[in-house]
C-alpha cells in the first residue's frame, strides 16, 4: 500500500481517542475504508482524520471536548477547521 499510513479499526481507535465501535460506525454511515493484504478493513490516515474533522465542524456541541481531546493527541485547534494535512501532528503518538 505504498508509503501511505493506514489503521486498522482498534489503530484508528486508538489514534483518536474513541472506541473501534465509534470506527466502524463511521464506515457504516460511509466513510471509505480498503483492504489490506491480508484482508483486513483499514483506514487511510488522510480519510480518518478528514472524517474526524468533518464529524468536529458538523456537531458544534462537542466540539469543545473534541478539541480538547484532539489536542490530547497532538493535533492542533486549527487542524479541525480544514480536511487537508498541514496542521497534522508533527510528532503523532506511537501506536
């Protein structure tokens, strides 16, 4: 899968400070997600973290909490106002 980063449900999980069932929640209502080699549903690092912030912006009355955990983890307030990767964690928790 090239140089790209990807997460299984547990990873992503974790990476965000849900639960796998939140994860799989999120493809449910259509977030894309592929296959690895071995078969396993995984999520681009790009995807989950366009998803997560996308799920920020569109539900105002967490989103306070969400930032704080989002700065928990390493991102920063301005990374949840636009999908693409430039305000992404400089040094990302080692999963």
């Amino acid at each position: 899968m090239g140089g790209r980063k990807y997460y299984t449900y547990a990873a992503a999980a974790k990476r965000l400070g849900y639960s796998a069932g939140t994860i799989k929640k999120w493809r449910r209502e259509g977030m894309p997600t592929v296959r690895d080699a071995k078969g396993r549903v995984v999520i681009e690092h790009s995807v989950l973290l366009a998803e997560y912030r996308r799920r920020l912006a569109a539900d105002p009355v967490r989103s306070t909490a969400a930032r704080k955990r989002a700065e928990q983890f390493g991102f920063t307030p301005a990374s949840t106002s636009s999908p693409g990767l430039d305000n992404a964690p400089r040094n990302p928790p080692k999963l």
